[in-house]
C-alpha cells in the first residue's frame, strides 16, 4: 500500500505545486487559465494525437473493456439524478447536474499520468482507448438528458446539433482524430516534425497537473456536505466497483485491461462538470464542492483501488 501511495503522489504533489502557488501569492491568479490554456488548446491535444497515431486499434477499442468502464458512467449518472431528485430533492436540472457531477471523471489530465506511473506502458494502449470516447460520450448523453429533463430545455435536434459543435470545437478531439487519420494512413511524420510532437507531449501532463491545482484555488466546499460526499462516492467508489465487476468477473479480462478499466473509473471527477453546470447554470456549488472534495478525497481512494485490484490480479 505504502508502495502504491508513493507511485501517485508525484502526482499530487505537482497539484500541490500549483495550489500553493496561487494560494500563497508566488504566482497571480490569472497563471492558471495560462497554463490551463496551454495544456488543453496545445499540449494535451498533442499527447492525445501522438499516442492515437501509434495506437493499436484492436487493442485499444476493445468492447468489454469499452462496456466495463461506460456501463459504471451511465450507471452513475443515472443513480446520481434518482438520489438527488428523491433524497435531496433537487429540482429536474440541478438532478441532472448533479448525475453529470458524479459521473465525468478525470481521465486524461489525471488518470494517464496515474495509470503511466502505475503500470508504465503496458496499460497505456487500453487507457486511451477509454479516453478516446470520454468526453464526447458523456458530454453528449449529459446534454441530452438536461434539455429533455429541464423546463426551458432545446428541442432533441437542437441539442443534437449544440452537442456536435461542442464536440467539434473540443480541441481534445482534433487531436483524437488527427491521430487516428494518421493511423489509418500509415504516415509516418518527419523526424523534425515527430521531434517537436515528442517535446510537447512530454511537456503535457506536468503542466496540466500544475495547471489543475493552481485552478482548485477558485474552488470552495459550499454545498451541503451529504449531498457532495454522494456525489464523489458515486465517481470515487461506485464506478470503480462497477468496472472492475464486469472487466473481472463478468468479461474475464486480461489483468491489463481490468488495471486500465479501474484505474481509470476511480479517478475523481475533473473540471468538466463545473463547465457543465456553469453552462446550464444548475447545481454550480454542488459541481465546485465536488470537485474540490473528490480531488482531495482521491489521494487515499486511488491507492485503495490500486492496491485492491494489485492484490487481486498482479502484473
């Protein structure tokens, strides 16, 4: 345990960099939505191309594993919006947001480095597999189910089309897809070209790690802590469980995949559901608390479910 503990907090500490930073002084609030720009317009999309345009497709997209990791999603965000329209009784809106709360976890800014120092490459082809359909999955059915639930909701087709053109304008996904038109081509890039792809991709998750703690100092536990626990229980606790049933026991995955299917169910949820509530303006507190709570909480709930699933199915 205390061996896994020290494999992942590299990776907070880097969150801790950034906190401290902003939150002592040693650096202007304003840092953040630098680095928080670059890691996503430039240097994340770069990661994700790179990775794509090596990737082993049949590895990659392989459909129990698809189905262990998305099946937790939409059963957490399902049983998200029941909890808070029944025991918190949030309006039909916030419930969604809510749902959405407990669901979007932090896969790629979060989950690659844990799951690269955790098990070094050998997980790495079915993590972004997983990524590869994460944030236009989610984002879309999230979408979709606030304007059918919510009162002044869009049209199915208008929220079609709003969906698509978020997803479009993902810079993630031009580097998703970039990557894998690349693939499917066989182009190899030129030795320069393929150099400087390296040197951003590299430079990629110890800025978005920064970039991401330097951010949370915006962030305050506002809302209800009941309410905000269930929330981050859902993605830290009851996703993971999910995934690791159904790649384990019900799919007998190879112990690679079931790493890469837990590891990355059990990261908390990422900024994304403060953009989805902010967007919607529904439940905007309870998505801060979450993400604030969840991330903080995630320190000890990762090395459990590392540790569990180590123990279980050794590499």
């Amino acid at each position: 345990m205390l061996a896994i503990l020290q494999t992942i907090l590299p990776v907070f500490i880097l969150i801790g960099v950034g906190y401290g930073a902003i939150r002592t002084g040693y650096l202007k609030d304003d840092f953040a939505d630098a680095l928080n720009t670059f890691a996503v317009r430039i240097a994340v999309p770069v990661l994700l191309f790179r990775a794509m345009a090596g990737i082993d497709l049949g590895q990659a997209f392989l459909p129990p594993l698809l189905i262990s990791f998305y099946a937790g999603v939409f059963f957490c965000f399902a049983a998200g919006i029941v909890v808070a329209r029944k025991v918190f009784k949030r309006r039909p809106g916030e419930a969604v947001a809510v749902g959405f709360a407990g669901t979007f976890s932090n896969s790629v800014l979060l989950g690659l480095p844990i799951v690269e120092r955790a098990y070094g490459e050998a997980t790495m082809t079915m993590a972004f597999g997983i990524i590869a359909l994460h944030a236009p999955l989610i984002y879309t059915v999230g979408m979709i189910t606030m304007e059918l639930m919510r009162r002044d909701g869009r049209t199915l087709g208008e929220t079609l089309r709003r969906a698509g053109r978020s997803i479009i304008a993902n810079p993630l996904m031009a580097g998703i897809v970039a990557g894998l038109a690349v693939n499917a081509s066989g182009l190899v890039l030129p030795e320069p070209l393929q150099a400087s792809v390296d040197m951003l991709a590299a430079a990629a998750i110890p800025v978005a790690l920064v970039g991401i703690g330097a951010a949370l100092t915006r962030y305050r536990l506002t809302a209800a802590l009941p309410e905000t626990l269930t929330a981050s229980a859902f993605s830290l606790i009851v996703h993971p469980a999910i995934a690791f049933v159904l790649s384990h026991y019900v799919f007998g995955l190879s112990s690679v995949a079931v790493h890469a299917a837990v590891a990355l169910a059990a990261m908390p949820p990422g900024v994304n559901i403060y953009i989805f509530a902010t967007l919607y303006d529904r439940a905007v507190n309870l998505a801060a608390s979450t993400l604030l709570l969840a991330t903080a909480l995630s320190v000890v709930t990762i090395s459990i479910w590392l540790y569990v699933v180590d123990t279980l199915l050794p590499l």
